[in-house]
C-alpha cells in the first residue's frame, strides 16, 4: 500500500468519526469540563484545538479513570492532524509536480517543431543534392 492509499485511508476513517456516534472514544461518563471540550472540538473537526485540549486534560488529570480514552482520542486526533498535513504537503508536490509537466510538455511542442524545421532543411538539401548530381553528370 503506497503513502497516499494509507493517506486515504485515515481520512476516511477520521471522516467517519466526526460525529459523537462516530468517534469511537466518547464514552457515556460524564468526562470532567477540559475533557467534554476536548471532544467537542473533535466533533467540530477542529483537531488541533482538540490535541491541546486533550494534552492539557492528561496534564491536570493523571489520575483520572478517563485518562486511557483521552489518551486514545488525543492519538487519534493527532493522528488525523498528522494526515491532513500530509495530504497538504502531497498537494504541493502534486502541484509543483503539475508545474513542471506543462513545462515540458511545452518544451516537447518546440522542439518537436524544431525537428520538423530540420527535416524540412534536409529534405531541402536532398533536392539540392539530387539537382547537382543531375548537373555535374550532363
């Protein structure tokens, strides 16, 4: 599986959980309020809001019986982050990579007139070739 397959992949996945069905990690206690927000901004699909939120919540609450599943929504907030930064920077590439086809494929355009002045100046030559052959045996 190449990068942008697995790439697509966890953008499916991460579309999938952006509702509270969906996320796989919201559980029916009641989180304490950093935690709750932390969610709601993934259900927002603000995943770097929700990052911090989460590594904040881990940072007050190491005690927390909620501690396993904030640090599995952080990993899968994070690594929805991860993806789409990935996915910007494939874009550029793509882009540049863009760029540089019309480039050459307009390179291609001139000098496939070129080649086709240069048959034109040898076929020239040929004729002149022949004319004086005709000329130098009379």
């Amino acid at each position: 599986m190449n990068r942008l397959t697995a790439l697509a992949l966890v953008l499916v996945f991460a579309g999938g959980c952006t509702s509270a069905q969906g996320w796989p990690f919201v559980g029916p206690s009641a989180p304490p309020a950093l935690l709750a927000r932390a969610d709601r901004l993934v259900e927002q699909g603000s995943y770097e809001a929700a990052v911090a939120a989460y590594d904040e919540f881990l940072a007050r609450h190491v005690d927390d019986g909620a501690v396993p599943r904030a640090r599995m929504s952080r990993g899968a907030a994070a690594a929805v982050v991860a993806a789409r930064a990935e996915l910007a920077k494939l874009k550029q590439e793509s882009a540049k990579l863009n760029q540089e086809i019309a480039r050459l494929n307009e390179e291609l355009v001139k000098r496939e007139a070129d080649l086709t002045k240069v048959r034109e100046d040898l076929e020239r030559l040929k004729q002149i070739d022949l004319l004086l052959e005709k000329r130098g045996k009379k």
